[in-house]
C-alpha cells in the first residue's frame, strides 16, 4: 500500500483536491426528472456555484460563512429536508414571506403573481404524454416560464403559510410533477448547497442520446 501511495502520490493529491474543490467550490448536477421543465430537460448538467451563498466545510451542512442571500427567482441545489436526496428547484419565498397558491396562481405577500400564456405543447407525464401549457410567471419583478399540466389531478391549492427565518420555499418550474416544497416543506438555509447558473452541456439520454447543442452555455439567470 505504501508503494502504491508513492507512486500514485501526484495524482491522488490531484484527486483529493478535485474533491475538496467539487464539494466546497463548484460542483455540476445532472438533470434526471421532469420537475422543471420547460427550463431544464433530462439530460442536461448545470453547472452549480457552490460559493453563492455558503462557505461550508468541505463533505458537510456545516456552514462557514454566509457570502450571499438567495433571492426570488435562483435555481437552486439543496438537500432534500425529508431524506437527504439532491433536488434542483426555484426559491419562490424568503424567509418572512407570506405565501399561497390558488387554482396554481401565486400569491406573495398579498400580491399576486402575473401569468401569460406561450403555448400548449405535448409532454411526458407521470401518466403518458399529456397536454401541457406553458406560461410565463411573473414574481416580484422577476420572470421564469412555468409548466403546467391540466389533465393531472393534482392539489392546486395551498396556504396562506409564513416562510420560517432561515428557510425557504421551493416550487418545481414543472408545477404538477415536481416533489417540491408541497410535500418535502420548507428548506433550511443550512440545505442549500449553492446556485445553479447555466447549463453546462446537454444530452437527450431518454432517446437517441445526440448532443443538444443549442442548450450548451444556456444560462439560467
């Protein structure tokens, strides 16, 4: 074993790094489910800042020091609060925040959000292929395509809850397939583990796996 260290040493010195740098400095996260389209597909890895808003101890939830707030908007990364699983959604509410749905329109702080329609389009569904319609959400100043899916019956509807201090609420831009804040609750800041900004690269892993080269570099801000 210690001959294999010497030999090795180099490059698992580089090993130890990439992993330090992976887990406290950038990271990439694959896309494997629906929950947030129109924006983001199976198959694309975003590249995810992990410095946006934590500085943690490498390997932990231990948090170093705070170097930003998410806002209304971010996509972000996270530990799931329920098992631990990594989930990629949009923060919809601060800390504070007082927030509801009815009949899957948005209403913070006794303001509604803003909805306009873009298209019907077919998609994949938890049940087969199934209407969709996509719309544009507009939030506090911020816009961000949404996806929902009429034919699914689905709660619509939740609230009025206050967003506990250092916790937030995430929705799945795919409103009718998404695991989110409806079920899993709110997610400590302490979760987070940083801010997916573009799309690295993009592959159609669910049919002929052909690069989708339009989508390489996509940002997501």
């Amino acid at each position: 074993m210690k001959g294999f260290v010497r030999a090795n040493k180099g490059f698992l010195l580089f090993m130890l790094l990439f992993g330090v740098f992976r887990t406290a400095v950038a990271d990439w996260n694959p896309i494997p489910s629906s929950s947030m389209r129109p924006n983001l597909l199976e198959g694309d890895v975003v590249f995810v800042n992990r410095l946006a808003y934590n500085v943690k101890v490498p390997l932990t939830d231990i948090v170093l020091t705070r170097t930003g707030e998410p806002q209304r908007g971010d996509v972000v990364t996270f530990a799931s609060p329920q098992d631990g699983t990594r989930l990629i959604k949009r923060v919809l509410a601060l800390p504070g925040d007082r927030i509801e749905m009815r009949n899957e329109r948005l209403v913070i702080n006794g303001v509604e959000s803003q909805y306009s329609v873009e298209e019907h389009v077919q998609e994949p569904g938890p049940e087969g292929t199934m209407d969709a319609l996509r719309m544009t959400e507009a939030v506090d100043g911020r816009r961000h395509r949404i996806q929902v899916l009429p034919q699914r019956l689905v709660t619509r509807d939740f609230g009025p809850v206050v967003v506990p201090q250092d916790a937030f609420l995430m929705l799945g831009d795919n409103r009718d397939n998404s695991a989110d804040s409806r079920y899993i609750g709110f997610v400590p800041r302490h979760l987070l583990i940083g801010r997916a900004e573009r799309i690295l690269v993009s592959a159609d892993y669910q049919g002929n796996w052909l690069p989708r080269p339009e989508r390489f570099g996509m940002s997501l801000r």
